[in-house]
C-alpha cells in the first residue's frame, strides 16, 4: 500500500506544520483530515463530551469564516484536542493567537479583521434572538439578491428572495443578516417584508453594522416542506461601495447575484471572484461586461460550495 503510506505520510506532516505555526482553522481542518472524520462523526464525539455544536459551526470553524469565541465553543475546542488525539492545548494556544500580530496586507488584512470582529458580535446577536440552530433547520435550494448601488456610489439597497426546505419539524422563522460598509449606521437601515413573510425582531450593532432581524414566515414547516420568501434592506448610510460578497458555509443550491448602478455613477470596470474564507487570497476573477441598457452586471452559480463569492467593481 505505498500510495495510501505516502498520503498518510502528507497528511501527517500538514497536521504537525499546522500545529506548529497555525492559524487555528487550518490546524483543525487538518486534524480533521488526519483522522478522517466527517464532521457529522466530530458533532457525535462532542456530544458524547457534553458538548453541543452544529455541523455548520463545524464546517465555519475549519473553513476559517468563524472563530469559537463563546463558553461553550470554547469547551468544544478543548474536546476536540481529546477526540482529535492533540496534545493538550494546541488548538487552544492557536485560537488565543488568532487576530493577533496579522501582518498589515492592506485591505484583504483589514477586512480579515473586520469579518472576525462582526463574526463575534454576530454570535451574541444570533443568541439574543435564540437562534441556536446554525441553518435554522433550513436548507437553501435557491437564493437570489439583487444590490442596487446608488449616486453617491454608495450601497442604498439590497433584495433577497429565498427558496429553501425545511429538514426538521416547526420551522416558522429565518434569521437574516446584513452586513453594512464601514461607517454605516444599521439603527438608520430599514427592513422590508416584501413576499410571504412579515419582520419580527431587529438587533443591530454600530461598531461592526451588522444588522440581524427575524422573517416570521406565514405557516409552520413540517420536515421536506418547500418555502419562498423574499425581503429586503434599505441601507444607503455609509460612504463608497467597491464590492458585495457573500459567504456560505456549505455547499447548498444556487446562488445569483445582480448588482445594478445609478445612472449618475458607473463603474468602469466589474468582475466577480471567490474567496476560500476572509484570511485567503482571492482567486477566480473573472471580468464582467456592465449591461448599458440596465446598468447592471450579475453573476449566477448553480451549485454553491462553501466558501466566499462576489462582484467588484472599480470607479476610476
């Protein structure tokens, strides 16, 4: 079996480099791997610990989209040194590193540590509005937004309309987040209820302009129920828009993306990317040609994979 000894060597080897030197998230994807576990196993061991954690906790951990940050995160890292077969305290001392001393690479490390920060707040908020579940017992089969940029080359307005299934009995909410542009002031943003669901509760957060409402749907799902909905959030309180991006934790339906400009501030050039998580390089670019009858460009992915997604766009 030399083939199977070699990777078994490789991997090895990535464990013991990741460990040594980090960050976090590819330690624990490699540790992962080194065991070869699928995280549905990892969630069983951490239960049997005493420990709750969802899968798509899990997948953010590892893709480096999220860090454990609470309590009883926290105690799940410590139990997962234990089921992984670590040696005590090497995930921790890497999570206790995370965020600090990252070299200054302008805008890609800012917004690293940006995402990190409203990661963390989004957490307190999600737990505000006791929603422990990380997909809510949904799974998305379909999501659409489109991004309306305004005059002042400023990000006035988004719309999402969602197609999704319910995997669990009960579902009646989706928890929608919004994250703003520097500067912004989620107090002064508004959301719209716009199809088959109506607004509940809003939590905001200045300092990162997260914002974070319920969508009250207007049944109660039962497992392999289907649900569209659609909302939308009036922002247009920050300056300058150069790009829209977002995140998935897993791989799920399709994705589309539209972002349209004002007639009075046209970029002069787009392109989309993708990004394996807010610490990685982009890759992926690829041009987009800017619509002159509706001033608009898009995007369209069949199947999202975890990871990140976008449309940038350069004034001048």
């Amino acid at each position: 079996m030399p083939h199977a000894t070699q990777h078994l060597d490789v991997v090895t080897a990535e464990l013991d480099s990741a460990l040594r030197g980090g960050p976090f998230h590819v330690a624990l994807r490699a540790a992962i791997a080194a065991r070869g576990l699928p995280l549905q196993r990892v969630q069983h061991h951490l239960s049997r610990h005493g420990v709750k954690v969802g899968v798509t906790s899990l997948s953010y951990w590892q893709q480096g989209a999220r860090r454990p940050q609470r309590p009883e995160s926290l105690r799940a890292v410590r139990a997962l040194e234990e089921i992984l077969q670590l040696p005590e305290e090497s995930l921790i001392r890497l999570l206790a590193e995370a965020g600090e001393g990252i070299p200054d690479q302008g805008p890609a490390a800012r917004s690293y540590r940006s995402f990190m920060a409203a990661s963390g707040v989004l957490d307190r908020l999600l737990a505000e509005l006791d929603h422990s579940s990380p997909d809510g017992g949904l799974h998305a089969l379909g999501h659409h937004e489109r991004v309306r940029i305004g005059p002042g080359r400023e990000l006035a307005a988004r719309e999402s309309q969602h197609i999704v299934r319910a995997h669990r009995d009960g579902v009646d909410r989706f928890v929608a987040v919004h994250h703003g542009e520097p500067g912004c002031a989620p107090a002064r943003m508004t959301v719209h209820a716009l199809e088959n669901c109506r607004t509940g509760r809003v939590r905001t957060h200045h300092d990162t302009g997260v914002l974070v409402t319920e969508l009250l749907f207007d049944t109660r799902l039962t497992a392999g129920d289907t649900y569209l909905f659609r909302y939308g959030v009036e922002d247009g309180t920050a300056g300058v828009s150069r790009e829209y991006v977002r995140g998935f934790a897993s791989a799920g339906g399709q994705y589309a993306l539209q972002v349209r400009f004002d007639a009075a501030a046209l970029p002069v050039r787009c392109h989309r990317f993708t990004q394996h998580s807010p610490a990685a390089p982009r890759g992926g670019r690829q041009e987009l040609a800017l619509s002159d009858r509706h001033r608009s460009v898009h995007l369209v992915e069949p199947r999202v994979r975890s990871g990140m997604l976008g449309i940038g766009w350069d004034w001048e």
